[in-house]
C-alpha cells in the first residue's frame, strides 16, 4: 500500500488508452476514502471522458488493496469545511451555513446530487471493485453501469450502526432485491463478492489476477457498439428505473438520512453518534472476525 503524502499527488488519475477513459481513485493510504477532492477530481474526470469523441468508454477503479472505504470521516485530508465551486447546484453552500442547513447542502451537492450527475453520463462506466466498497464506495460504484469484482471483494453499508438508514445515494432495493437490502442494512455485515453477483449487484467475479484484462476487453466489447446506440440504451434504462420509483424513494430516503444525523446530534456527541472512522472501521473488523 502507498503511503505517498496525499497531498502532492493527485487524488484522482485519469488516462485514456484505446478508446478507454480509466479514472481511478488514487487515496490507497486511506483505502481511498472519498473526501470533497475527491468528488470534484472525478467529476473533472467524468467530465473530460465525456467531452473527448476518442472516449468511447469509462473505467471506474481504485489504486491499491480497495476500490473505497467509503466516505472520508477521519484521515487528515477530511475537508468537510471547504469549499468547492458546486457542479449538482441543487442547493447553496454550505459553507458559513450552521446545522442541518450546512449538513443538508453540502451533502445534496457532494453526494446525492453528484451521484445523480455522474449516473446520467451519456457513455457506459464499469466499475472495476477490489478489496473494500463500503459506504460511500458503494455509491460511486452502483453510479455505474456494470460493476466487474475480484474475488478478494466485499460490499458493506454499515451506517446503520450510526442510527442512519444508509448511505445518501439510496440505491439498495434497486441494486438487488428489498429482502437482501434489509438484510445488508439491519445486520451491516458485509456481502462478499459471489452472494453480491448472486443477488445481480455485480456482473462478473473474476480471480484478482484476472480483474484488469476481464475489464479490459468488457469495455472494448462495448466501445464497438454504436455511441449513440449505446447513449440512448442508457437513458432508456435509467428512465425504467425511476419508473420503478428509484427517484423518489431515493428523495424521500435523503430526508430520513438527515433526520437521523440531527437526532444523533441532540441526543449524541456529534451527528455521526460517536462513530469516527476509527471506531467504525474497529466495529466494522470486529463484525467480520478480524479483531
């Protein structure tokens, strides 16, 4: 694992090479752990794949032993407080904002609101899932249109553990059956990479070894289809998926989100109920017999 100083080095890298925008996470220190750097890096990326006829498909991966670990709540390039020139803009700053008024804001943009974004890009992204996809990670990989794992993969929302009905972007009943959801959510526990393809999270699981040339020729297959082909599909399957009331729920979930963090924070030390990273990354190794 690098253990590179984060702050000299990109936290996003973005390559293109026959016709494949691959844009990895590049946190491996900290299991990649999505801060608002992060968030903004992959929208340039995300963006620049977009913008480049030569782009005919995107890689979503992560430098290192894991995709992501989830959103950023305890390395030293958190930057909760920070400001960033907002690309969702379905709400204000949050920045000088106190409360629920700072936490809804900056999490409608950097998370349900980007998410949404990236979700509706017009080319198909695979997201190529090694090691951990936990929280936070678990939204930058169901953005995508397949998701192709490793073996040694494994899927968590442990959230619930803080009093929260799962992550911001509240894909759960979508991505695989509601039953599993709730399983996945009441007991936090992780679904490794099989149960996680025999649920239909996941496309392919591959040995480790294989992971990179499995993706490789899944995006070239797809780069041969038609752009606008392939563009349109997308659209009309993401639009049956709101159809099927993903939208919605996914609006009505965001509201419970944030009841729970200002409960946690009357009635606890902070709104993530005391759960930093420390502590939720020992509860979470304690959960799967690591401790």
């Amino acid at each position: 694992m690098s253990n590179a100083d984060p702050t000299t080095e990109p936290v996003v890298t973005y390559a293109v090479r026959d016709g494949v925008a691959y844009v990895t996470l590049n946190r491996p220190a900290y299991a990649n752990a999505q801060n608002s750097k992060v968030t903004y890096a992959l929208d340039r990326a995300f963006t620049d794949a977009v913008d480049d006829d030569e782009v005919k498909v995107i890689v979503l991966g992560g430098k290192g032993r894991h995709f992501c670990g989830g959103h950023d709540i305890g390395t030293p390039g958190r930057d909760i407080d920070e400001s960033f020139e907002r690309k969702a803009v379905i709400w204000w700053d949050h920045i000088g904002a106190q409360g629920v008024d700072a936490r809804f804001a900056r999490e409608s943009e950097v998370y349900l609101g980007m998410c949404r974004r990236w979700r509706e890009i017009p080319k198909p992204i695979i997201a190529k899932v090694q090691g951990a996809c936990v929280a936070g990670g678990l939204m930058l990989a169901w953005v995508c249109d397949f998701i192709i794992a490793s073996d040694d993969a494994f899927f968590q929302d442990p959230v619930v553990k803080m009093g929260i009905p799962g992550v911001e972007y509240f894909a759960h009943p979508w991505v695989m059956n509601p039953r599993a959801a709730k399983e996945f959510l009441y007991t936090g526990g992780r679904f490794d990479a099989r149960r996680a393809h025999e649920l239909g999270m996941v496309n392919h699981v591959v040995p480790r070894a294989d992971l990179d040339a499995t993706v490789d020729e899944m995006a070239h297959r797809i780069a041969a289809m038609p752009r606008l082909g392939l563009a349109l599909t997308k659209k009309a399957i993401n639009q049956a998926e709101d159809l099927m009331g993903q939208r919605a729920g996914m609006d009505s979930v965001f509201g419970l989100h944030h009841a729970a963090h200002s409960h946690n924070a009357e009635v606890s030390v902070d709104s993530l109920a005391g759960l930093g990273a420390a502590a939720m990354a020992e509860s979470n190794k304690r959960d799967a017999g690591e401790l």
